[in-house]
C-alpha cells in the first residue's frame, strides 16, 4: 500500500531536519576553544610562579593548577564526547574510514551511555571544584559566614549529582533488564 504524499512529505521533512542540530554541534567546538584559550591563560599566568624568588609557588598552589588544569581538560572532554556522540546520534554517522586515530567509542555510545557519561563527568568536575574549596581552607584563609554557606551548597549540589548518577545508572540498568513485552 503506497502512502500518501503528504504523509511521505512529513515524514521526509521530519527526517532532514535533524540537520538543524549541525550548527549546534559545529558550536560546541568554539566552546572547546573557549576551555582552550583559558587553560593556556592559566598555565601562563601561573607557569612563571614557578620560579619567582619573592613569592615563588608551593605545593599547594601546584596542586590548585593542577586541579584547575584537569578540571578544564574534563570539560573539554565533556564537550568533545558531546559533539561527537551527539552528532552521530541525532545527525548522522562520521566517515573517518579507517583512520587510526579513531576513538574506539565513537559509534558506539548511545544516547543512554552519552546520559551516563555526561553525569560521570559533571560528578568528576564538581569533586575537582569541592577539593579545591577543601584545600583553600586548607591554606588557612579567614572561613566567614559567606565561605561556609558557599561551601555547604558545593556539598550539597555535589551530593545531587552524585545521587543523579546512580539513579540514571539505575534505571538504564532496570530498562537493560527488562522483559520483552
């Protein structure tokens, strides 16, 4: 039975526009520009610390770069895995052929394991955030009314993220083990 063609019509305009995503996508790579451009801005502001002989850098502020650096590269991850899976999923497959450098994961994560993913790295970023918080205090700085206020919400919302994460990877699991109806 041939269908009517205004329904074939719907159906093709429907389908092409996935294509409206592209542009958020192509987007997202300024963004990794962005966590770019600040990550070499912090390693150029912080790198000559190293040797300053008045106030020259200590382990501490060495790990708060670190943090800081590592933070930055998790979101750029993020959004990496973001475009590429993404565009795969809801745009269309990227021919790379048989490049060697082809992430083993591109193609084959899901919108389920983009979800889980996304929160992993949300969690990791949030943790990165608290250990930095955790070691200003560390340094001895003055701990007022506002800094613990600020501190308690990092907590809490670290602890929503992390309770999000299991319960997503809950019911991907229980949807994954579900009978077929």
């Amino acid at each position: 039975m041939k269908k009517p063609f205004l329904e074939v019509a719907l159906e093709r305009t429907l389908f092409a526009s996935r294509w409206l995503m592209a542009p958020f996508y192509v987007g997202l790579i300024g963004a990794v520009i962005a966590l770019m451009v600040v990550f070499f801005q912090d390693l150029w502001h912080e790198f000559p610390l190293l040797w300053s002989m008045d106030h020259g850098m200590d382990g501490d502020s060495a790990i708060m770069l670190a943090l800081t650096l590592i933070d930055l590269s998790l979101a750029a991850n993020l959004v990496v895995i973001v475009m590429f899976s993404g565009y795969e999923n809801f745009v269309s497959k990227i021919d790379t052929g048989s490049h060697e450098d082809r992430p083993e994961w591109m193609g084959t994560v899901d919108f389920s394991g983009l979800k889980l993913k996304l929160i992993a790295s949300i969690v990791a970023i949030s943790g990165i955030a608290l250990l930095k918080s955790f070691l200003e205090i560390s340094d001895g700085a003055t701990f007022g009314d506002e800094e613990q206020k600020r501190l308690m919400w990092q907590v809490i919302v670290h602890i929503v993220f992390v309770v999000s994460g299991v319960l997503l990877a809950l019911m991907d699991w229980l949807t994954g083990h579900q009978k077929s109806h």
